[in-house]
C-alpha cells in the first residue's frame, strides 16, 4: 500500500527533447497516482517545461557550476537529502552523474530504480551487418518501466491522454481566410542529421506565399545568423522574439498548424502541444524510440536504405562518405508531405 503523498525523486539530466519526453510520462503518473508527490530533478533550464503540474516540486541541477563532476554530484545529494523528504528514486537517465546520485541514495536507505536504455537492441538496429530491423520501446515507455520498477502500476499506453501530453490549451482552428502558421525547424544538435540546407530553403521558398505565415525556430549564433536571414528574405516570414523562454516558445509553437522539424528537441517540444510534425530522418531512425510522442509515422520522412540507420543519436559520420540518407531525399517529397497534412 502506498503511503498518503508519497513522494518519489525523479531524475532527467540534458538534453533538452530527452527531458520533454518525460513531461507527459510525470503529468500521466501523478495523474494515476493522485497520493503521490514528484520531486522533479533536472538541469535548472529546463524548469518552464515542468510549470503548473500540480504535486510536483522542480529542482534545478547547477551543471556546469556548483553541481559539475563528482564533487558537485555529492554536493547535490547533500542538498537533496536535507531540502526534501523521498522513499524512492526513479532514474530516468542512466549515465554516470544520475549513477552516482542513485548509488549515494541507496547507501542512505532509498529505494532505486534505473531505465533500462536497450543498449544491445539499439546496437543491433544501426550496426553495419546483419542489422535486427524492428520497432523498439518508446522512450516513454522506458521510463514508465522505472516507475513499474519502484511498485507503481497503472501506468501503460492509454494514460497518455490528451491532459497528460498537452502542455498548453491553443485552439489550432483556422479561420476563414486566415493564414496556416507553419513552423520550420531544420537545425540538429548533430550536423548528420540535419537536412542540407540549401533544399531545405527550397522548402521554405515554394511555401512562401499569402496563404501561409513562416516561423522560424533555433538558438545559438550560428542558427540565428541564418534565421534572421530568412525573416529578412522570405516576404511571409513572421519576427518574433527568439529570446523566449521554453513555456512560452512552447505557447508560440502551439498556434502552428504544422512544424517541419528534423530528428530534434523540436520534434518533442512540437508533439508536447499536440502540434502534427512533418519530421526529417537520416542515420537515425523512429524505430530506435525517439520518434515524437503521439506523431503520425507517415508524416516522418525517410530513404530505404540498406545502410539505415547507422547511429541511434546521429553522431556518427557518414562511412559511406555520401550522406545519401539526406542528400537523396529530395524538397518535392518534403513539400508533397506537408501539403498532404495541412490539406
């Protein structure tokens, strides 16, 4: 029997499309388990994409300052485990920090659990020869087995409800006469897995026109360098404030009718608000579990290659040398897609 609020400490380090993923898998298990508290353990930017659930506590992790290397990690526990009371541990990244963490709270008594990331399946998705070519978990579903793990139940595909994955009600009705919103999203944290650019422009350039308004989304120097060139060029692109927040680049992007992400944080923040992406994919694959929460698969673009997929996060270089899983896939099928969705 589960004590009255219990509370559980749930730990999601970077990246950022990783950390969206748990957002419906906490809101769906609170939502199960209404006597029961989250202390929500992530890199401290990541705090907006937790505002508003109720029962859950979110706790900053300093990463790269007083919380860095293995030092910071006890320090970090210290503070834990004077700040906050918790029975259990659910670890729902799995790498060195997040072990450390978990090794320091099972000396003190905690119950812990860890995802079980599939290590060998994913292995023999991309591998060179003799690949085993077949549907794995959903990350999701991966951290719901941790929290399976601790003795919670109830939890299964049918919990991720409308509620539970949507972060921010937007009412995506087009009126009569008004233009589609159409986000464009063609950056990567891995360059492999990035659409060239130049065809991506083409893409951009044929929806240029009165019946669509064009948003454009990224961050960093280089990214912004080339989006305000496209606000600059394109004569339906809409300027906004690239300075947002995560909830309210989360709001903005809910107003789309569509995004055209590739494999990317994008793809998951686009699928938190319920908005249908047309997603890009090269060496990685939907089958290794990250495709976007609730997305429809024909709506992911790719190449039957015999090659494919070669990486599980796209951070590979091409062995072949030609990139063909993206340089093959050519703008007209891209658009072909889009204007199936938005028809």
């Amino acid at each position: 029997m589960i004590d009255p609020k219990q509370r559980i400490l749930v730990v999601r380090f970077s990246a950022l499309g990783d950390v969206v993923m748990t957002v419906p898998v906490v809101k769906a298990f609170l939502s199960a388990h209404p006597e029961t508290e989250v202390i929500m353990l992530s890199d401290k930017k990541m705090a907006d994409l937790f505002l508003g659930i109720e029962r859950l506590i979110f706790v900053g992790a300093d990463l790269k300052g007083k919380h860095k290397g293995l030092l910071g990690i006890y320090r970090l526990y210290q503070e834990l485990k004077k700040a906050y009371q918790f029975d259990k541990v659910a670890d729902l990244h799995g790498v060195i920090r997040s072990h450390l963490l978990r090794l320091l709270f099972r000396m003190n008594k905690k119950t812990t659990a860890v995802i079980d990331k599939g290590r060998f399946e994913k292995f023999a998705l991309v591998r060179k020869e003799n690949k085993i070519y077949r549907p794995l978990k959903h990350s999701t579903e991966r951290y719901v087995d941790v929290f399976r793990m601790l003795g919670f139940k109830g939890l299964g595909k049918q919990s991720f409800t409308q509620e539970t994955i949507h972060f921010d009600s937007s009412n995506k009705n087009i009126e009569k006469g008004a233009r589609i919103k159409m986000g464009f999203a063609p950056f990567a944290k891995h360059v492999p897995k990035m659409y060239p650019l130049d065809q991506f422009i083409e893409v951009m350039r044929y929806f240029d026109n009165d019946q669509y308004a064009l948003y454009f989304f990224g961050g960093g120097p280089v990214e912004m360098a080339f989006i305000k060139e496209w606000e600059n060029t394109f004569t339906n692109a809409v300027v906004f404030n690239h300075q947002l927040g995560l909830a309210d680049e989360l709001k903005l992007m809910s107003t789309m009718q569509v995004m055209v992400t590739m494999d990317s944080a994008n793809m998951h923040m686009a699928s938190l608000v319920q908005v249908p992406v047309v997603s890009i994919w090269g060496p990685t694959h939907p089958h290794a579990g990250f495709y976007g929460l609730g997305q429809d698969p024909t709506n992911a673009v790719q190449l039957s290659l015999a090659c494919r997929p070669c990486s599980v996060f796209g951070n590979k270089k091409c062995w072949r040398g030609d990139h063909a899983c993206m340089q093959e896939i050519t703008s007209k099928t891209i658009i072909a897609r889009i204007e199936k969705l938005i028809s």
